[in-house]
C-alpha cells in the first residue's frame, strides 16, 4: 500500500519501491530528448525535415530493435531521493520522435503564455524547496533551451540542492560547460544525439562536436553518454565507445508517444507502485505548476503551484491524496496505469 504520508524529508513510511523485472528494464531519461550552442541553420525547417524522416523511418526501427532496452547501468548511478525537475521551457528544437513535447507544449499554452521559467520565479519556486530535495534539469524539454539555466543551476548549488543534469546540450556554449565543471553535479547525463532515427541531425554540427569533445577531456566524474539508438557518426570518434551507453526508447510516457515508435502498456489494474517512487520527481512548469512525473507531458495530474504553494503542500492537496488513492486502488483517472514504471501490487 502507497501511504499518503508525507514529511518533506523522509520517505514514506512503507517502501513503495517493489521493483518488476519488467520495470527494470525501462529507460529513465528526463528529457529524452541532445547539441551545442543551437547552430545557425534553419531550426523551424530543420524540425520539420526531421519530422518527415521520422515519418518515414519504420524499417529504421526494426534494425533497432536489437539494440539493449536496459538501462540499468544509467539507473543505479542516478541516486534515489526527492527530486524537483525543473522545465525551464515550453517547446523543444531537438524534435526527439520519442517525446511527446508537442502534447506538452500544447497543454502548457492554454494554461499559460509563459514560454520561459523566468529567472526571478525560479529562485522564488526553490525558495520553498527544502535543499533535501535535488534539482534536476530536464523536464519537458531541453534545459539550456533557456538562457538562463545555467545561472539557475549555480543558484541551486549556492543553495545547497544537489544537482543534476539531464542534456542534449543543444542551447549550452563552452562557457556554459565551464562553469558547470566548477560545479559539484551529483548526475550529468549527456542524451548524444542519435544517427538521425529519432532526432534532428541538423543540430549536429562543429559547435555540438567541440561541446561533446570539451566535455570528454573534462572527466566530470559524474558525466554519462546515453544514446538511444545508433550514435551520430560525427560523434561517435570522439566518445570512446566504453562511456557510452546505448538502448532504445522504452518509455510512452503514459501512453503520450506515438504508438508505431513506443506501443502502450496493457494497463495496470488495482493497487500498484511506482518502482523508483516517481511520485516524489515532480516537474515545475515555467508557470510554477508542478505536475506529478516526467510522464505528465499531458499535465493529467497538477500537484499545486509553487509561486503560492510550500512544497509540502503539495503533497497534501486533493490531487495528490486522490493520486495516492488511486495507487492504492481506488477507482479514477490515474496516468500510472499507463506508465512503464508502474508495478502492478497483485502479480497473480
Ligand atoms: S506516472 Fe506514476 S508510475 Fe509512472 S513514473 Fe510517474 S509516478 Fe511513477
């Protein structure tokens, strides 16, 4: 059983961490989505070449499909805990077939005309964010899609979360990665673009390549290469093949993916739980909405707003008790039935 419970810093009082094999072998990207400085190309033509590849894609995908679906080399370095996801922007460039961003975006705007987190609100968002709690950029799009992010991240650090990173490093320049080396970043996973299956290679170029050469010569002890999919052939002489790791898209987001790239789950009937207690990795919105997981790409379940709310709070709201609820059975609406992290309590 899931407990309502909530004190900020501890867990719940019974483990909800009762992990599936089938779980296991689920993916754990934040944003699925991977450049340097975004180049001077045509980005608007560019995403939309790259949608008409994706489209014509398919027979890509069977010859993927023998990739690895495990991650777990990737999970169990990514530390248990609370984490607050921050999405600092609405609408993603990198155009990763995998992510239902568009669904996202569209959702946001019609809550919300605010395309960036701005700086001010964030630091007033983890104002009420105790520092047991990290901070991971991701969310729902590319972080350094907002020129900002890097000030946010030393922010949070000078607060005392602990940090971490998930980026395609498209929007980042060199002396974002500089001041990010004199940072002690507890995850950084680099998602390396792909040879064009599922991502915009428009975007890889000689800024993306001297980005990811600079951060191979860093040796950020943290650092991790992920590629889903086959790497870039312009990368792949620069990230010695032992620092990457390879695997497919596995996640639907709840269901939000196209179905001919990620086939929904059957869903989960009754009592279950969440294998790495996701609940507790909410997303902030740049609006200060905070949304349950990085699955919520549809805002299905909004927590609170952290602009007006403690982040207590939100664990004692209505929509989170009823999530919880439903965890433990209840009838109703609840994304989780969809989701690949979801274990179902009766295995019978
Ligand atoms: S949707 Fe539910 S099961 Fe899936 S990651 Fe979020 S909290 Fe966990």
């Amino acid at each position: 059983m899931v407990d309502r419970c909530d004190a900020v810093s501890g867990r719940c009082a019974r483990s909800l961490c009762k992990s599936a094999q089938q779980n296991r072998e689920a993916g754990s990207l934040g944003c699925q989505g991977v450049d340097g400085r975004v180049p001077s190309v045509g980005l608007a033509g560019g995403v939309k070449k790259a949608k008409a590849h994706h489209r014509g894609a398919s027979q890509d995908l069977r010859r993927q499909e023998s990739l690895p679906v495990i991650l777990a080399e990737l999970r169990s370095a990514i530390p248990a805990g609370r984490v607050l996801e921050i999405t600092t922007t609405i609408g993603c460039i990198v155009g990763c077939s995998y992510c239902p961003q568009d669904k996202f975006a569209d959702r946001q705007r019609k809550v919300s005309h605010a395309k960036h987190l701005r700086l001010e609100d964030f630091k007033r968002c983890l104002a009420r964010v105790p520092t047991s709690v990290d901070i991971g950029f991701a969310g729902y799009s590319e972080p350094w899609l907002n020129p900002d992010c890097t000030e946010m991240v030393e922010h949070a650090f000078a607060k005392g979360h602990g940090i971490r990173i998930f980026t395609t490093l498209v929007g980042m320049n060199k002396e974002d990665l500089q001041r990010l080396r004199a940072l002690r970043l507890g995850v950084f996973v680099v998602h390396v673009f792909d040879d064009g299956t599922y991502m915009n290679s428009r975007l890889v170029g000689n800024k993306y390549r001297d980005l990811v050469r600079q951060l191979v010569d860093a040796e950020i002890p943290s650092i991790q290469f992920v590629v889903l999919g086959e790497p870039h052939p312009d990368v792949v002489d620069i990230i010695p093949a032992k620092a990457l790791v390879q695997a497919r898209p596995v996640s639907s987001r709840g269901g939000s993916v196209d179905p001919r790239i990620v086939a929904p789950r059957q869903p989960v009937v009754g009592a279950l739980t969440c294998v790495d207690e996701r609940q507790y990795r909410n997303v902030l919105l740049p609006n200060g909405d905070v949304t349950l997981c990085s699955m919520d790409f549809e805002r299905r379940h909004v927590l609170g707003n952290l602009l007006c709310d403690g982040y207590s709070d939100l664990f004692g709201k209505p929509v989170f008790c009823e999530i919880v609820d439903r965890m433990n059975g209840a009838d109703g609406f609840l994304l989780c039935r969809m989701c690949e992290f979801a274990d179902p309590n009766d295995r019978t």
